[in-house]
C-alpha cells in the first residue's frame, strides 16, 4: 500500500475523533513544549555568558577576597576584607607574566547632570583597567596616573550612563554630581567627566548592563566615596593565555605569603581565570537544564503512555474495521503501518503544536522576566526527533496488536 | 502433456477434499461442516442453499480463505491454502477473490465510493492509477452511480448490499464469493444483481453464491444443498432463468398492468 494512502486512513481516523486526538496530544505538547523552553533558556544563558565573558576582556583574571572554592560557586559578593593596595603592589613587584594590574572597588550611586539623574554602577580603579577589560574611548581621554595619586575628581563614563544622564549630548566635559549614600547624610562630590566610552553592547537579556558604569580613579572612590582600605577585587592581565596558570601558582603563593597563611589552612582570596569564570557559570546553568530536562522527559513520557492507552482503546474499537481491511486483502504489516502512522501523526501533531507553544513560552519569559533565551533550530529538530521516537515507541505495542488480529475474529468482533 | 489434458478438462479453481470445520467453543464444539467434497471448475456460477445453521457461511469463509479448515483440503487454483502464511492469505484474498459478505461489511462513515477502493488501495502487484474510475465504474455496473459520496448510514440496506458486490468485483477476481447477496432486495433488484452476475460469469469468472430464494438459484448453473454440515443435493441448473429476458417479461407486465383501465 501507497504510503501517502496510509497517512489519509490515519489523518481520517483521528479527525473522526478530533477531541480525544487533542486530549491524547497534551501530554507531548506539554513536553516538548517545556523541552523546547529549557532548551532555549540554557542555550541563551549559555550565549550570554559567552557574550560577557568577551566582553570582559582578553587574558583576564580576576582575585576576589573570600575563598568561594569552599563555600560554593557565588560571585561578586566578597565580603571579607582581605585584599588591599598592598597586595597588587606585591603583585606588580613580583609575579611574572602580567601586563597590567588593577585595584577594583565599586559601588552603586545615584547620579545627577542638570535636571537629570540615574542610579549606575561605580568603579574605582586605576588606568590599566581600560586596557584589561578592552574598554575604548569614544570621547575624551582616561584618567591617569596623575589623577590616580591626587584622588581627582574626575570620571569616564559609560555609554549607558551618558545616554540616560545627557540624552546623546557631549558628556565630556560636563559636571556629574555623585551622591554619598545614605549614611553620610545625602551630599554629593562634583565628578568632571574627561572620557566616554564606546559601548559594549552584547548585554541583551543580560543580567547587568556593562555600559551603565562610571569609572574613576581608585583612590578617588576609596577616599572620597567608600572611605575604606578594602578592595572588592584585583583585575589582571596576563602576557599570554599560556601563561595564566603559571601566573595563578604565583599568585597564589605570593597572596599567601603576604597574608600570612601557614600550611594546611586554606586560602583568604580566589583566583579564577577568565574560562573558569565561564565554566562555573555555564555549569550552573547545566545543572539548572539537566534538572529542567529531566522534567521534560518525564511529561513526554507520559504523554508517550497517553498515546499508547488512546491507540489501545482505538484497536479494540476498531476490531471490525481492520477485519474488512484485511478480508479485503490488508497484509498484517499494512495494518501496523495504519495504526503506527496514526500513533505518530498524533506525536508529531502533539510535537509541532509543542514547539510553537515553547517558543511562545521562551519568548513571554524574554519579554516579562528579561531572561535570555534562543531557540536554535537544533533543538526545534532535536524535539521534532523525539516526538517522532515518542510515537513509534509507543505506538509499536498497540499497532503490532492490530496487526496480529486473525481477520475471521475481527470481522465476528461485536 | 498433463499440462495440456489439464487445460481442456480444466484445473479445478476450487478443490475441496473431505472438509471439516469445527468451532471449539467453551463447552459444546459445534461441527459446523463435515466432510464436504467438491470441484468448482472456471467458469461455473453455484448456488449454495441449506437451511438457517447448515454451514453456509462456514464454507464461504473456508472457500474465502478468511477461515481455516480443522481437517481436510482446500486447493485453490490447485494451490493448498494450508500451506500459506498470512501476507500471501492476505494477496490471494486482495487478488483472486471478491468476497460479498452477509452483512455487508463495509466501512461506517466512509463513503461508497473510498469503500469500494479499498482493495485496490491493498493491491501489491497492480498499481491502479485509475482508483476512483474504477470505483466509480463499478457503483454504476450495480446501479449506484449517483451514490457515490454517501456513507453506509445514508443508504438503504439494498444500496449497501450493492456497494458490498461493487467493492467484490472491482478488483477483477477471478472468483466471486457472495453470501445472500440478494438477502436484502427486492425482486426486481435482485434479477439486476443477478444479472451483473450472468455478465460477469460470462466474462469467465467463477462464481459462489449462498441463497435462499430457489427462483434466485434458478438464475445460476448449479445448486448444492447442504444439511448439518453435508452436501445433500449437487446438481446443474436445467430450467436456467435469464436476467436479461426475466427484466424484459417483468417490464411487458407492469406496462399490461398500466394499461388496465381503472
Ligand atoms: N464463530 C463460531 N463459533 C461457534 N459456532 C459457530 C460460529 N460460526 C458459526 N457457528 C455455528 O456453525 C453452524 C453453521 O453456521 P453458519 O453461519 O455457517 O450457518 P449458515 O448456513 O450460514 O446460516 P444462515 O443461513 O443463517 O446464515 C451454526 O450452528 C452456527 O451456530
Ligand atoms: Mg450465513
């Protein structure tokens, strides 16, 4: 028999019965729907982070006071005061292999231009920052070594920043005002604007956006702003990526020797590099999929039992039905094609309406909750695949029953 | 040589030996045919009579190769039917035989015209291009040509009993196996059937038919009786009615009845 003519008995028999094809179909639906939802969470995480750690710039490595080994995978939140300006002196005296090194404090405070004002994120640093996390000029100039030792009070601002303060206008040039923060009783420092930066962009659905920044001297927001001693990281470049777990061991047992930590006790800072930053995150995120997938499966497996229970009760209905065809000349193997066709258009119905569903539901998740998502085609296939298998497998056992019917007790069958 | 002795005297198409049929039921096995022996040549058209329960459709299901026999042979087209599988079951039923059942068996909700393609749809070794003319042909050779698109629910009993004999002959088989295909119609409808019969008969296929009616059994060449399961009476048809003349004389007396002043 045609196979073309095995798809129309199939597609008749389940239009006959539209209400249960749809019912029957939820359960694939839902789980290639939630497949297709994860999928494209985890892959638009994983781009993202890909994204900024590009952005993040080349040969980077990062210290973090805290051992975060120990306690977990968790970023930016070191509270330990352990690393000081002493420190990357130490560092830019003795390791060998880097090329430039940079104290990082930062903060979030509101700022004001005219009548305009914008919460950002502040950094102090010194200028070798730009050149470790690529930033460019658009504008104006860096800060410098100068205004570094004088504290100045001077900023480079990002592009985000810029546009939200002075709405595409000049920046350079102009005065920003920086508020203390609340425990000093809500004044403000003038901060002149020397640079702007290009933007960075890359930041769609990103958690944070790198161009909303301020960026001055370190010792300016260590005085001025902060008032403390205490440094949230050291940002360092490496001369190469070769060298960067040569450069980790040195950094290791400079910062322990400095900080005076004697054999067995375990480290006061963490060391990553810029693929272990990417590693750590996208293994959170695989965790996260793993466990997302694995709910997937299940809904798709209980829609495979849907599939399977509906083509039973539709073999048994059906008894007479396949007597005819086969006193009419059906072979075994028709009738199983018959009934495995109907088992997989109904997946693969299931599958496609599935598809579009978690599209839709990647898109809401992009749209409301800012979440990064992308749906590659692979996975659009890769479900596609699976409503298929899903269909076979669990159309097999009802349609080999069919199949194995003597065609004299089909056509008695009442 | 036996080949060319075989051709003149003509190879059996249906040779039963000593053929039994009983159905093991729960309690009581019910000998349903015991010991029939028969030879159907090509080209004969057989009467199959008996009273209610004698075997009838029993045989028509062993002689459709739909039902097996629990004891003795069955060669069709000298071909023991007992040796097959399923597949070539299932080709020899699409190919060789048109089968007419007793309660028209055909698809709910399908229409005439997809019931009466189903066995070209299973064909293996012709592939028809043609479905649908075909289909339609064959509605129209039993006078359903304006029927096409009704389902069995929108016909009468009548109408479905010719779809049922449609979708028998549109395969071309070379034997047509029909139980009561008359069961359901009136006269007049019935000496057309069996006049579709006559032509098809007389275009050389065999044909096996179970009736009731003894004036419909007149209509064919030979008439078995069968009793509890046994042949009874084998004998030809010697007074043969003709479809064709039987129409012509029923037309003559209804036009005599016309013009009967009233
Ligand atoms: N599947 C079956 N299981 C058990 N007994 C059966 C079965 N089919 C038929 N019989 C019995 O076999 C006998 C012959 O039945 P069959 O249907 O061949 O009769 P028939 O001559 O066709 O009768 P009718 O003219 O009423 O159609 C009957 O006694 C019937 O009860
Ligand atoms: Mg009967």
């Amino acid at each position: 028999m045609r196979f073309f003519a095995a798809f129309r008995i199939a597609f008749r028999a389940l239009l006959r019965n539209k209400m249960r094809a749809v019912l029957t179909m939820l359960g694939v639906i839902f789980g290639v729907g939630a497949d297709i939802t994860t999928v494209s969470l985890g892959d638009g995480a994983r781009v993202m982070v890909q994204q900024q750690i590009a952005t993040m710039g080349e040969n980077v490595m990062l210290i973090f006071a805290g051992d975060f080994r120990r306690g977990g995978v968790s970023f930016g939140s070191g509270s330990s005061s352990a690393l000081t300006m002493e420190d990357v002196e130490a560092i830019r005296r003795e390791v060998q292999g880097v090329r430039n090194v940079s104290p990082e404090v930062s903060t979030s405070r509101q700022i004001i231009a005219g009548g305009m004002n914008t919460s950002t994120s502040i950094t102090g640093a010194s200028p070798e920052y730009f050149a470790i996390r690529s930033w460019t000029l658009k504008d104006g100039a860096f800060f410098t070594d100068q205004d570094v030792t004088t504290a100045a009070k001077v900023a480079v601002i990002g592009a985000t920043a810029s546009k939200n303060l002075f709405e595409g206008g000049d920046a350079v040039g102009q005065v920003v005002r920086v508020s203390m923060g609340g425990s000093s009783g809500g004044g403000s420092i003038p901060f002149t604007i020397i640079g702007e930066l290009n933007a960075k962009g890359a930041s769609a659905g990103s958690f944070r956006d790198y161009d909303d920044c301020l960026i001055i001297p370190y010792t300016t927001a260590m005085k001025r702003l902060l008032n403390t001693t205490s440094l949230r990281g050291i940002n360092l470049q490496t001369e190469t990526m070769e060298v960067m777990p040569m450069v980790g061991t040195q950094l290791t047992n400079l910062l322990r020797q400095t900080h005076r930590i004697s054999g067995g006790r375990p480290d006061d800072f963490t060391i990553r590099s810029q693929d272990e930053l990417a590693t750590a995150m996208s293994s959170t995120q695989e965790t996260m999929q793993y466990l997302l997938g694995g709910v997937a499966i299940v809904s798709l497996l209980v829609g495979g039992i849907g599939i399977m229970n509906i083509m039973l009760v539709s073999v048994t209905e059906r008894t007479r039905e396949i007597g005819i065809r086969m006193a009419l000349g059906a072979r075994p193997r028709d009738v199983l094609l018959q009934f495995l066709i109907e088992a997989v258009t109904l997946s693969c119905t299931g599958g496609v309406l599935g598809i579009g569903l978690g599209m839709l539901a990647s898109k809401i998740l992009t749209q409301v909750k800012n979440w990064p998502t992308l749906t590659s085609p692979e996975a659009i296939m890769y479900s596609f695949a699976f409503s298929v298998i899903v269909g076979i497998f669990f159309g097999f056992y009802p349609a080999r029953k069919a199949a194995q019917l003597d065609p004299i007790d089909a056509l008695r069958y009442e | 040589m036996s080949q060319s002795t075989n051709s003149t005297a003509g190879e059996p198409v249906i040779r039963l030996k000593d053929v039994h049929k009983t159905y093991f039921t729960g309690e009581l096995d019910v000998k349903a045919v015991q010991g029939v022996t028969i030879d159907i040549h090509k080209g004969e058209f057989v009467a199959l009579m008996g009273a209610s329960g004698s075997g009838k459709s029993t045989m028509m299901n062993i002689l459709g190769c739909l039902d097996r026999v629990t004891k003795g042979d069955y060669l069709l087209d000298g071909i023991d039917v007992s040796e097959l599988d399923r597949d070539e079951l299932a080709d020899i039923r699409n190919e060789k035989i048109g089968f007419v059942f007793q309660g028209f068996n055909l698809l709910a909700r399908t229409s005439a015209l997809e019931n009466v393609e189903l066995p070209m749809l299973y064909s293996r070794h012709k592939t028809y291009d043609d479905r649908e003319e075909k289909a339609t042909k064959a509605l129209e050779l039993v006078g359903l040509g304006n029927r096409l698109d009704h389902t069995p629910n929108r016909l009468s009993g009548g109408q479905q009993q010719r779809v049922a004999i449609a979708r028998a002959l549109v395969n071309d088989p070379a034997l047509i196996l029909a139980d009561e295909p008359t069961g359901n119609l009136d006269s007049k409808t019935s000496i057309e059937i069996m006049g579709v019969f006559q032509k098809l008969n007389e275009q050389g296929i065999t044909i096996v038919m179970v009736t009731h009616e003894l004036d419909i059994a007149q209509y064919t060449k030979r008439n078995i009786v069968m009793r509890d399961g046994r042949v009874v009476t084998d004998k030809l048809v010697t007074n043969r009615l003709m479809a064709e003349e039987e129409l012509q004389k029923l037309k003559v007396a209804s036009e005599a009845i016309q013009m009967i002043p009233s």
